[in-house]
C-alpha cells in the first residue's frame, strides 16, 4: 500500500521538533513494511532558515520530498491558495515519480484543509489526523472555522490524538472520530536501571544526613500554555529549604527572559537551570536520569513529553489539561488542576517523599505495549486499508 503523509515540514538539526511527530510515524509505518513517501510542505517565514523550491532526499528508510515556499503568518485567504498550489505540484511530482497513492494522509487543520481540497480533484482517499489545540475548544477559531469543516467533511477517517480532542472533534463535525494516540519512540526514550542502582548507593551515603538529592526535569517550549512560571513558582515554594533538590528545564520560545527573572526574585539561581532547547537524545539521557518529569501546561491535546517520560520509566506529575488524562494514573503519576501553584508545591513534594512507590520498570513497559511506533503503526495501516477500499466515495458530514 503506498501512502503519502503530508507534514508542515521534516525535522532538521536546527529545527529539531518541525514536524516530528508526523516524521515519527512515516518512519514507523515504513519499519512495519507500509510503503510511505513524506510530503514536506514548508510554509514558514523566510526567517527560518532552510532552502526554497523542491528538494529530494531518503531519511530512516523514508522517501522524502520537500516543496518550502516562504509563506508564514499571512492572513488565510492568501496562504490557503498559495497552499494549493504547492500542494498540488508536490503531489504531482511524487505521482509521476512513485505513482498513484492508495491513502492521503494529513495532519493538522491547514494542511488537512489543503489535502480535503486536492482530494476534490484526484480522488484518493484521504486520512486526517488533528493534534491543535485551537480544535480543542467549543467554538472553532473564525479564521479556520470553515477550512476544519472542509477537512472534516472530506476526510475518509478523522483521527484525534487524545479522547477529549477526539469529542470536540466530534461536536463540530458530527461524525465519528477515532483516538489514535501519538507514538513515542520507545528505543530512544527507553527504561534503564542504571539510575535506580545510582540513586541506592547515594542513599546508602546519604542515610545519616537530612535530605537527599533529588531531581525534576520539565521539557517544552517556552510559552505561555505551557506554565514553566507556574512550575517555577510552585518549586520555589515546596523546596526553598531543600538545596539537594533541582529542577532542569530544557526548551525555548518567547518566555524565556521572564522566566530568568523569575527565578532570580524567587533567588533559586543554581536550584532551577534552563538549558534551552536540546536535542532528542540529550532529552531521553536526561530522563533517564532524573526521578520525576513535571510539566504544568493549561492545554494539550496529547502530551508526548509525558510519554517519553513515562517510556524511560520516569514517574511524572501532570495537569488535567485535556491529553495526558488518557495515560497518566496513580501507578504513573500524579494529576493537578492547572494554574494551581499550591496544588502543584504539594504534588512536587509528595512525589520527593513517595518517589519508591513506583515501579519504573512496570511504567516502562505498559507506555511499550500501548504507545509504542510498532503498536500505532498498526492501527494506522487498518485504517488505511479501510478507507483503501472505499476508494472515490465522499463522506458527508452535517455542521452546526
């Protein structure tokens, strides 16, 4: 069966998170012997750096082929005919050099919408996932309203990646949407009991003083949704008298210069370090390291760093913020309300004096056995042979 996946773009070194996780499950489809060509159709500003036009390469087993035209935060009515068109020459490209593809997979609004839209004309069967937390609410955002209704109603098989994303989809389609969740890379981000073997032998040294070392990592970008302030301020108030305790946070994005400040008034310079963003397998060494992966997001439609935590075995605090729900519990983890400063000072500090109770190795292997890119990859290759065999039918959905 061979398939094109469509991706806002391919992950670089520079740009190491650009379109990871539909690379991620390209590459998981190819390793289960599903013949996959990954569709890069970069429209980001011309202030990311990359080069422009068409360009051609082999990655992991995965055939790429790229189109990067230098769009960025354009108003829609401009960026979705531009859209069309790269796609429709990127498509005709891959055709002509692979052939006719059995199923169309898009992921997220934009580029399902520009997918929808070419279905129109060549008539291939078409797979839309969705991850954006701009779907995630009861009303659609005006300036995507139409096109998700477009991509919802074109779509052969709507997937989301989370239980709660999957109902809202549902509310603004009314159609049936499938939970598949977003796979983690269980080799990389994989169990070790090396840390568990380390952590006993400084206890053993540790056993006649008060207070050992103890370690929280946090890992995303640096905005607002995600809540480092709130993480940042809750560890202030639960460990300021606890200096063998440190949290490392590893990201960037717009906060960053607050979130310094931050530290610094709470005078916890050398207590909490920013690394900035690192790449993937620094992340999964890290993890593998620490004894609790925290995170204290308002909103997330999945929440794969949770995941990666939970693969190395990692215990991790959560907020109730719409994904991690469907996979953190108390054999995994503890779960906050958002934005709660107290609650979460109280879940930091629970988790510093119960963090035996959890069996890493037992974590490890229920997030293998569930959400690992074999697992997933699965799922997916039935759904394209279901949505294979419908060939030129339209589904039709009804809108509010």
């Amino acid at each position: 069966m061979l398939t094109f996946l469509l991706s806002r773009g391919v992950p670089t070194q520079k740009y190491s998170t650009y379109g990871v996780f539909e690379f991620d499950q390209a590459r998981a489809l190819t390793q289960a012997g599903c013949k996959v060509v990954f569709l890069a159709l970069d429209l980001r500003s011309v202030r990311r750096v990359r080069k422009w036009g068409f360009s051609s390469f082999e990655r992991d087993g995965v055939q790429v082929r790229v189109l990067s035209i230098p769009l960025g935060n354009i108003p829609k009515k401009i960026f979705y005919p531009i859209g069309e068109w790269g796609l429709k020459m990127l498509y005709r490209r891959a055709v002509r050099e692979f052939g006719r593809p059995d199923v169309l997979h898009a992921h997220f609004t934009d580029y399902a919408y520009l997918a929808a839209e070419l279905k129109k004309q060549e008539h291939v069967p078409l797979v839309v996932t969705e991850h954006s937390s701009l779907v995630n609410q009861d009303t659609l955002p005006s300036d995507i309203k139409q096109a998700a209704k477009t991509a919802f109603q074109q779509a052969n098989c709507l997937i989301a990646v989370s239980p709660a994303l999957a109902q809202k989809m549902e509310e603004h389609s009314h159609r049936k949407v499938l939970w598949v969740p977003d796979m983690v890379d269980t080799e990389l981000f994989s169990y070790s009991d090396e840390h568990e073997r380390q952590k006993a032998l400084r206890e053993e040294v540790e056993m006649e003083e008060e207070g050992g070392e103890f370690s929280f990592l946090s890992c995303g970008n640096l905005r607002k949704i995600k809540r480092m302030d709130v993480l940042i301020k809750a560890f202030a108030k639960a460990f300021r008298d606890c200096p063998k305790v440190t949290l490392t946070i590893c990201g960037q994005g717009e906060e960053e210069a607050s979130l310094h400040k931050l530290i610094t008034d709470l005078n916890m310079d050398g207590r909490i370090e920013m690394l900035g963003l690192r790449p993937r397998e620094e992340i999964a060494h890290r993890l593998q390291q620490c004894d609790c992966f925290v995170m204290a997001s308002v909103s997330e439609t999945f929440g794969v760093a949770y995941l990666e935590a939970l693969s190395c075995g990692i215990p991790v605090i959560a907020t109730r913020c719409g994904g991690p729900e469907c996979f953190v519990n108390e054999h995994n983890g503890i779960m906050v309300d958002p934005d709660d400063v107290d609650a979460l000072a109280k879940a930091l500090l629970s988790m510093y004096c119960n963090n035996g109770y959890y069996n890493r190795a037992a974590i490890a292997q229920e997030i293998r056995e569930n959400y690992s890119s074999q697992a997933v990859a699965a799922t997916l290759m039935k759904q394209y042979e279901k949505v294979a065999e419908q060939k030129d039918e339209v589904l039709q959905g009804v809108f509010a």
